[in-house]
C-alpha cells in the first residue's frame, strides 16, 4: 500500500496530464472506449436519482471527488442549482472552478477535510468511483464519517463501488472491498443502505467474477481498445448490450451504485 502522500502526488500528476473520461476512468482501455462507458454511467445515476424523491432545486448537493465534473454535470442536467464539489487535487479544482463558475469547488482530503465543510448542510451527497482509491481502512471509513457529518439526517449518499463477495482484493492504488466491510463502514458512518443495483456490467474490470473469467475478459476488452478507433467501435458495439444488462440484472461482477439515508 502506498503512502497517502505518494497517492496524492499520483493523482495529482495523473489529473494534470489527462484531465479527461480516461484520466479519471480505466485509462489503459483509452478515451474513445471509456467516453461510451461513461454513458452508461451517466444513465444509471440519473436513473437512480430521479427515483429519490428529491426536490433538486431547492437541495444542497456535495460531490466528493468530483476530477473531471462528470457527476457535477449529471446533477446540474437533473436540475440541481448548489453544488459543492470538491477534490483531493490542485489540477482537478482548478479547472473544475473554470469549466463550472457557478459552483463551489474544495481543494480537500475528504479522509481529513478539517472544517472545510458544514455540518448537517448538504441534502444529498454523491461519491462516485472514488472511495476504493482510499487504499488506508482507516481513512476509508474517516471518509464516510465525514461525508455523514456533512449530510442532514434523512440526506441521501449515492456512491459507487465494487462491494466484493469474493475475499477482498489491494493493490497500490486501489483496494477492493467486500460488501459486508462496506455495509459495516457505512452503518459506522450513519447511513443505511436503501438499495444496490449494477452500474457496469462488461465495460469494467470483472474484479468480482471467476478469475477464469476475469482473465480472459480483461485480455479481450485490452485488445479491442488497442486504438482509438477501435476501441470507439468497441464501446459503440457494448453500449445497448451495457445498457439493457444494468437494469435486468440484479447483481454486477464490477462497479455497482449504492443508494443510502443519513439516519
């Protein structure tokens, strides 16, 4: 496991050179591929949002982890108008407060965010594909904590995860969690759980299928997108299979979206 100061540096350095789908997303598959993975993204969670109810108008949004502003796009088409978005990197915040000066960005380490955010202010909180780069289990459920802090009892936290039921995979920039350690960090932190459903099915890594499998999808996926060109074809070819698959499946060998209240 890296140190937290190496894990910053890496993003940092990343975010600078490739401030794009693929810097923030599974860069070795590239651009092309990851802009219609992202697509799929960007429907499930607008799916999931206009299903809680929430008067956006009037709500005070926090996105933690916010890189590109890909989520802080999302919530302004779904009608939000105060989002606090926020960052663990000089790179991201900097350009995030240029391409949206309408909106609020922090420079902050969501693990140790100091009084840089309110208590009890935000209606909804969203903490997308970011929360398995906390490689430190500490950090992590300080993470959550914080996050709960600053949502209202009764706020909503969307996040997204991979949330294991084989045994728990690390590497240097990422740790895969099981489902049960996420469940018990999040109950820590305040919330329960409403539901779960996949975000990506074949356009993600398979960290949660055979190993078999996961081999031999990753060596395929990796060998479609060698190109720009090829892996657009690629992503154009999966994006209504992705699509239909995430709403009739029920579980997701790969990144799914979990819906909680603030207790």
């Amino acid at each position: 496991m890296k140190p937290h100061v190496e894990l910053k540096d890496f993003w940092e350095r990343r975010l600078q050179s490739d401030w794009t789908e693929s810097g923030v997303g599974y860069k070795a598959l590239g651009r092309a591929f990851n802009i219609w993975m992202y697509r799929v993204r960007a429907e499930g969670f607008r799916r999931e949002v206009t299903t809680l109810g929430l008067n956006l108008p009037k709500c005070r949004i926090l996105d933690v982890g916010s890189g590109t502003g890909f989520y802080v796009r999302q919530w302004r088409a779904l009608g939000a108008e105060s989002i606090t978005g926020s960052d663990l990197t000089d790179a991201a915040v900097e350009r995030l407060r240029g391409r949206f000066p309408a909106d609020t960005f922090l420079r902050l380490d969501i693990a140790d965010p100091g009084d840089r955010l309110e208590d009890a202010a935000y209606d909804a909180a969203s903490a997308m594909d970011m929360l398995f780069h906390i490689t430190d289990d500490t950090r992590y459920r300080a993470a959550l904590h914080n996050i709960g802090r600053a949502v209202k009892p009764g706020g909503v936290l969307i996040l997204s995860e991979n949330f294991l039921h084989r045994p728990e995979q690390r590497s240097d920039y990422q740790v895969n969690h099981t489902l049960p350690w996420i469940i018990a960090a999040l109950d820590e932190a305040g919330f329960e759980v409403l539901r779960r459903v996949p975000m990506l099915v074949l356009m993600n890594a398979q960290v949660d299928a055979h190993p078999i499998w996961r081999k031999l999808w990753g060596g395929f996926l990796r060998a479609v997108t060698l190109t720009e060109i090829t892996g657009w074809l690629a992503g154009a070819l999966l994006y209504p299979i992705e699509r239909r698959l995430v709403r009739v499946l029920r579980e997701s060998p790969t990144t799914e979206v979990m819906i909680c209240r603030r207790r």
